[in-house]
C-alpha cells in the first residue's frame, strides 16, 4: 500500500509505481486471506518478486551504462 500512495507523490515513473504498488497489495491480499497458503508459497512469492527486482536492477544499470557511453567526451 505504501508504494501505491507513494506513486502520487513523484511524477517519475508513476506508471510503473502504480502496477507494481496494486500487484503488491493483491498479493498481500492473497496471503492474509488464505490461511493455508504455507510458507512455500509465501517464499515462491517472495523470490518472485526478488527475480523480477533484480531484472529491473539490470535494466536500470544497463541503460545507465549505455547513458554513460553516449555522453563521454571524444
């Protein structure tokens, strides 16, 4: 919840806030209201979450790099 108000506060990327802020809550959702779920399903979730993180890290960095390439002085 706290990504999804925070999404309304900045203009950048506001998107992306928003999409990751409502699939975090329907998550937590689906894990508060289902008792059974286990702990191997809420770590299934968790490392989910970590992967897809670390992607975006990567693209990040990457188009970081090539930013970097692109205003290097001759």
């Amino acid at each position: 919840m706290v990504r999804f108000v925070a999404a309304f506060e900045v203009d950048e990327h506001r998107g992306w806030n928003i999409v990751a802020g409502v699939v975090e809550l329907i998550a937590g959702i689906v894990i508060v209201s289902d008792p059974n779920i286990g702990f191997a399903t809420l770590a299934l979730l968790a490392g989910i979450a970590f992967i897809v993180n670390g992607v975006g890290m990567f693209a990040l960095g990457w188009g970081m790099h090539s930013l970097r390439r692109e205003t290097a002085a001759p």
